[in-house]
C-alpha cells in the first residue's frame, strides 16, 4: 500500500471550506459544493467503512469508505486501472500522436458560463478538424483512431481548458468526405509526422467558431457582462478570427506500451494531485509547479487557501459530462468491427509489428489484502457506520 501524503486537498477543504462558501457561495453550483462535501468526507468516518481482524494474530485495521467523486485526488487509482485493462485492447501495433489544441484565452470567461455547451463544442470541433484534415488525400486519405480527454487547467490551476488527443498513426483509407472505402487499406503517415499544425489550428478556429455563432444566433448561450450587447460581441468574435489558435503536436509515442503508459497519467487526472501539495500554514497553500515560461522548471507557488479551493473548485465538470471520448475507428458504434478490419490489413503490412502487439499487458490486479503485522490472508471484516462529517455545505 502507497504512503499516504502529509497534506491532501482534503485538508484545505475541512480547513478552510466554510470560508470559501462564505466568499463565494452564491456562485458556487450544485456540482461544486458536491465536490467539496465528497473530498473531505473521502475514507473517513463519515462515509462509514469496515474493520479488518486478522485470523491469525488478532490485529485490527480500520479502513474507511472512498468517496468515488471523478474530482477526488484519492479516489482515481481504481477507475484508472480498470478504464485501462478495458483499454488496452483497442490498442493497434502503429505509430501514436499526441495532439494538444487549446482555446484562446479570451474564450475563456464564455466558457465557464456555458461549461456543458462549450466543453461539448470543444470535444466535437478536435474531433471534426483531426477527421476533415486526415481524410484530405492530400494529407493522408484515411480515418484515424482518436481518443480525445478534456482538461481544464493549467499548473497554477487557471482555468484553462484544452483537449489531448491521441491519434493513430494512420487509418483505413476514405474519400474526401470521410467515408471509409467499401475495399479499405491501411493508410499510415510519414515516420514521425502525422499532419500539418498550421492548417489544424485554422481548421479548429473556423469550426468552433462557426460553433459558437451558431449556438449565439440560437440564443442557447449566457454572456457575460462585457459581452451583453450584441455590437461587443461581433467585434469580439472578429477579434478571435484574427488570431492563431494553437495546436500543438508532440512527438510521437512510438508503439502501444508507450500509449498505455500516456494515458495511466492523463486519463483520470484531477486538477491537482495531493503530491504536488507542500504545505498549509497560516491560511496559505504552497504547491508545485512547472513553470514552462522558465523551460519547465520546478518551482512553488502560495495562495491563500480560499484562492486555492476557489481555482480547484473551478474544474468541476459538469454532473454526468463525458470528458473522455472516442472518435473514428474507435467509436463506440463501430470500434470492434473496424479495429478487426484494422488489424486484418496491418498483418499485411508487417507480421513481426503485429506479433509485438501481444506483449502489451493490462495494468497489473490489486493483489488481495494482507494483515499488515503478520502477513496472513485471513481476514475477517465488519461494517462501520458513518459519522457526523467534519465539514458541513452550509448551503
């Protein structure tokens, strides 16, 4: 069993919670204040649990419930785990790319007005640009796998939202318009270069775009206060089609193993994790940060406790948003089927890549609970009820 850190998000939020409703809980939504109740409840009393007696040597351990929440820093290790053994049989024996498109900062306060429309938009917009650029014969003429995840921050915990994109280095060749050929081949990319950045970044800045004035025209969207008036708005909008939009390619992973080992980080990832915390004194909280203004160096960063709680809180998604998706070959409608016709055409390709895929293993099971004091495996457990939490929504 992993060391527990000294200092969790839990911590902050029983410390300092009460505080950050009373700054801000007119804005904070229902979602939010879900959050926060879960977090510092997670694997306490107050979410009961169960007692643990050894057979052997009489020992008792007490273990308390998790809480489950998406947003929890302790409560992704099982999801994780089992999200991936599921995972990794999508997994095709090519090339991988790793895609990074962002939204302009000046998106940013329309987005937090409307998260669940323009979260969704966001996810959409990747997905049409990385399919429209891909089947272009000038590019590569086939559809590619995509498995997309939403993040919302930055180190410092700006909202700052952006999409990783996960691409197969290749695809079962399409028309012009997208449609998989009736006779399919596998169609793979220049080694080490998947498609152009530039006409990526014009092509996510037109769709979302188009997106978003559609939604405007609609009506659907809630502005904020310097963007009321329709005048603000258009000038506003002329403003983001002037700019460039960045997309950013790294580079490629390589086969699958290292794919598996990308998304074991990315995947289930919170806002911030509880390793990344230093300390809380005195009402502040300082914490880890890269800082890629200074070529990715390690430094520590202080807010006040309330400041800090409030830019967590603010990568709350909304209730039931899907922030994972899969597009492509690997939609869900059609995954099994194409995946199969997939790898049909890569074993004409090259025999030996296709033999290499079967090293790939799944994340290894939890294994079973021991008695810490003398290692027996006879455990014997009992329920625990759930106490009074040590953090209350005053709402």
């Amino acid at each position: 069993m992993s060391e527990r850190p000294a200092l969790e998000v839990a911590d902050v939020v029983r410390r300092h919670g009460a505080a950050l409703q009373e700054q801000y809980g007119e804005f904070l939504t229902g979602e939010q204040r879900r959050v926060l109740r879960d977090v510092a409840r997670c694997r306490t009393a107050a979410l009961g649990g169960h007692v643990e007696r050894c057979g052997d040597c009489g020992r008792e351990v007490i273990a308390y419930n998790s809480c489950r929440n998406r947003h929890c820093p302790k409560c992704q290790g099982a999801a994780r785990a089992r999200w991936l053994a599921a995972e990794a049989a999508s997994l095709l024996p090519v090339e991988y790319f790793h895609v990074v498109f962002t939204l302009p900062a000046a998106l940013g306060p329309v987005v937090q007005s409307n998260p669940r429309r323009l979260y969704g938009l966001l996810l959409t917009t990747t997905r049409d640009t990385l399919l429209s650029v891909a089947a272009d014969p000038h590019h590569l003429g086939a559809q590619p796998g995509i498995l997309e995840v939403l993040h919302t921050w930055g180190q410092n915990l700006h909202f700052h939202p952006h999409v990783h994109a996960v691409v197969t280095g290749g695809g079962l060749s399409c028309n012009a318009a997208g449609q998989i050929d009736a006779l399919p081949v596998w169609q793979s990319c220049r080694p080490g270069f998947l498609l152009p950045v530039r006409i990526l970044s014009r092509v996510f800045r037109g769709k979302f775009l188009e997106g978003l004035r559609k939604m405007a025209e609609q009506g659907l969207l809630r502005w904020p206060a310097s963007l009321a008036e329709t005048a603000a708005r258009a000038r506003w909008l002329t403003s983001l089609y002037g700019q460039d939009w960045v997309v950013y390619a790294k580079p490629p992973f390589g086969g699958p193993e290292q794919v598996l080992k990308y998304l074991a980080r990315y995947t289930h990832r919170v806002a911030i994790s509880n390793q990344r915390l230093l300390k809380l004194e005195d009402g502040r909280v300082t914490f880890r940060v890269k800082d890629y203004a200074d070529e990715g160096r390690a430094k520590a960063l202080t807010l006040t406790a309330v400041e800090f709680l409030r830019r967590f809180v603010q990568h709350v998604l909304p209730r039931g948003f899907v922030k994972i998706r899969h597009y492509g070959l690997l939609a869900n409608r059609v995954r099994a089927a194409r995946l199969e016709q997939a790898r049909s055409l890569l074993v004409l390709v090259t025999l030996a890549v296709v033999l290499g895929v079967t090293t790939i293993a799944a994340p290894a099971a939890r294994p079973e609970p021991v008695c810490p004091g003398c290692g027996s495996a006879r455990l014997e457990r009992r329920p625990l009820a759930a106490q009074p939490p040590t953090f209350a929504d005053t709402s």
